[in-house]
C-alpha cells in the first residue's frame, strides 16, 4: 500500500507542543532525523522533505551546542543564525516562550539568561519583545499591564546588559524616570504613556529644551531643590539629634543621607552631593515635561520656578516609592541614592553604627548575592 503524500504547516510544528519545536531533540533524544521524520511525519514529499531534514538537523546540531553549555564547554559559533537557534533551545528547554518570556521572576529564565549572557547570547526573542509597537492607545485594555510587562523585561536586560540597544528604550527609560513600577493606577500611566508615545519626536524634543534650560541655570536648580529641602524640613529632620524628639518620621529623610553629628542642624545645600542631584534631577525632569506641555520653559521665571519646584515634589515621591535612600557606603566615600540602602538595612544613621565592619561586611555580602 503505497504512503498517502502529505504537506505540512512546518512553522506551525516549530511552535510550542509541535513535533518540529527543538525541546524534541534535548539532551541527545531523536538523534536519527530520517526516523523521526518517517514516524512524525508520514507522507512528507518533495521540497518538504528535505526542508524537514533540514529543520530536524539543525534542532540536533543545536541542542548539542547546548548540552555542551550546561557541561560549561567553550562553544564558538559559526554565525549569528547559529547564535539565536542556540539562545531560542536554551529559553526552549526552560519553558520559556513568547508568552512568558516577560516573567522575569522566572528562575528559570534567570539560570537561562545566565548561560546565555556567559557566551555573550543576547536572544532575538527579547529584542522582538521589547521593540513592541509603542504607538498604540493605553487606555486599551491589557495595553498598560503588557508595557508594565515589557518594562521589567527591560530593566532586567539592561541590568545584566548594560550596552543593550533597543528601538523603544526611550519609551521604557521614561517609564522608570516617571516611576511607573511605583504607581498603581493604571489611568495615570496610559495618560503619560499617551502623551510620550503620540508624538515622540516632541516630547523628546520638549524634554531636550527643559534640559538645556536647567543645564544653562544650573545654580536655580541647586536653589529650587534646596528650598525644597528646607519646606519639607528634611535637613532638620534628618539631624540625628532632633530624630529623638519626632513623633512621626518625615517621609523623605530617608532619601538624604545626613551623616552629621554636629549641634545644630545641616544646611539644605549640603545634602545635595551629584549622585543625590542627578537621581532626583532625572525623576523631576520627566515629571517637568508632563507637566509643562508643549509650552516654553524657562526656570528664571517665576511660573518656571513653581512648576520646578511642583515636579521636584513629584519626583521625591517617585524615588521614595522605588525604594531609594541615601548612603554613604558607595565604594568612594561619596553619598549617593541608591536602592535599599546600608543605612535603611542597619538601622539609625550617624551615631556609630557604620563603623561596625561586621555589619558592614554581612550587608555587602548580602548585595553581591542579590546580583
């Protein structure tokens, strides 16, 4: 009885659950491609057949590149097309896909993304993700919650990436200096997203201009920030000596490392090192550009100090709601903002603790395993 010939949907059987997708062929299984075909695949006929061979063969050669990984082989690729079916077995065999590849708490696509970045992998299948069409309406259902998604992702990469290029980073960098990951409501952020995607060349442009202007009168930024400083009582707050008498902590001290030990309280100025200044400068500019609109700014003015000193506001609640604090524990002495603090982990500032080398040993030890 002769074989009744058939023709196949070969992309389809390379998706998730097909016969073609390259889990089939880990660790050594399905080796004979003629086989797997005549089993899988009855009826494959002409051109087909050879591409199916051909599909089959390269998932072989591939997962052997990866068993060779997992054995911490050195591997030396024949080319990039070689690269990417190696990083889509590894993501593969991890149960990781186009659906969940956003799951970046994942611990499997941690241990993945790790055995990749070692041989220098940066999947295709993340770049695609994360260039996600940005001009859509996210007041849309699901659109807010897939770019919450999207930025994670990205934050992720960036971190184990630092020289990562994406086409939408300045969508997902807006979304940090906002402080997305910290708000809840969903209709503020499609509002946001609203206004950056719907025309980005301006908002750039919009963002460029209140940059140049802030740059060009560095010393009214200085003075907007200090003066916030002193209306929230933050520098006389954060003094260690009025900590013993405040009935309820002032909410922002803990951005501003006061390391002072003196009698009287520290100016507002001083607590405003670069790294503090460039932390909060980023955050209250991305609020600024909302805020201000199309419109020309100019921070000499007293509409454009009001509007400063609002975003500035604005922007201390987005770092406070992200985790940041000030420390002094940065590697050079300087003080810098950064996200769970040695400060915030240890306990009161400024009255002995920082010189205790075992905490200070059980806390960087503590860093270096988070990452």
């Amino acid at each position: 009885m002769m074989e009744v010939k058939k023709t196949y949907d070969l992309s389809g059987l390379q998706e998730p659950g097909g016969v073609l997708n390259v889990v089939n062929f880990e660790n050594g299984s399905n080796s004979n491609a003629v086989q797997y075909m005549n089993d899988n695949l009855p009826g494959t006929h002409g051109k087909q057949r050879y591409e199916v061979l051909d599909i089959i063969n390269t998932n072989i050669e591939t997962q052997k590149l990866v068993s060779d990984a997992k054995n911490d082989k050195p591997i030396i690729f024949n080319n990039d097309i070689q690269k990417q079916n190696f990083a889509k077995a590894f993501l593969a065999n991890n149960g990781i896909n186009d659906e969940n590849i956003t799951d970046i708490t994942n611990p499997n696509f941690a241990k993945a993304m790790s055995i990749l970045k070692s041989y220098n992998v940066t999947p295709d299948a993340v770049i695609k993700r994360l260039n996600t069409k940005v001009n859509v309406d996210y007041n849309e259902p699901n659109q807010v919650k897939i770019y919450r998604e999207n930025l994670g992702l990205y934050k992720y990469m960036k971190g184990l990436y630092p020289n990562l290029t994406i086409d939408n980073a300045f969508i997902y960098e807006e979304g940090i200096s906002m402080g997305t990951t910290a708000l809840s409501d969903d209709k503020t952020v499609a509002g946001k997203l609203n206004v950056i995607s719907k025309d980005s060349e301006k908002y750039q442009e919009t963002k460029t201009n209140i940059n140049t202007n802030l740059s060009t009168n560095a010393n009214e930024v200085v003075n907007a920030f200090s003066s916030v400083i002193s209306n929230l009582d933050i520098n006389t707050d954060s003094w260690w000596a009025k900590k013993f008498f405040l009935s309820e902590k002032n909410q922002y001290t803990d951005l501003f490392h006061n390391s002072g030990t003196t009698l009287l309280p520290s100016r507002a100025s001083t607590l405003l090192t670069e790294d503090v200044k460039a932390k909060w400068l980023e955050a209250t500019v991305s609020q600024l550009t909302h805020l201000n609109g199309n419109k020309n700014f100019d921070i000499t003015t007293e509409e454009g100090k009001a509007l400063f000193r609002q975003a500035a506001l604005q922007g201390l609640d987005i770092l406070k709601d992200q985790g940041f604090s000030g420390t002094k524990f940065s590697g050079n002495g300087s003080i810098k903002m950064v996200n769970k603090a040695y400060e915030d982990e240890i306990g009161f500032q400024g009255q002995g603790f920082e010189n205790s080398i075992i905490a200070q040993g059980n806390y960087l030890m503590k860093k270096n395993l988070m990452y």
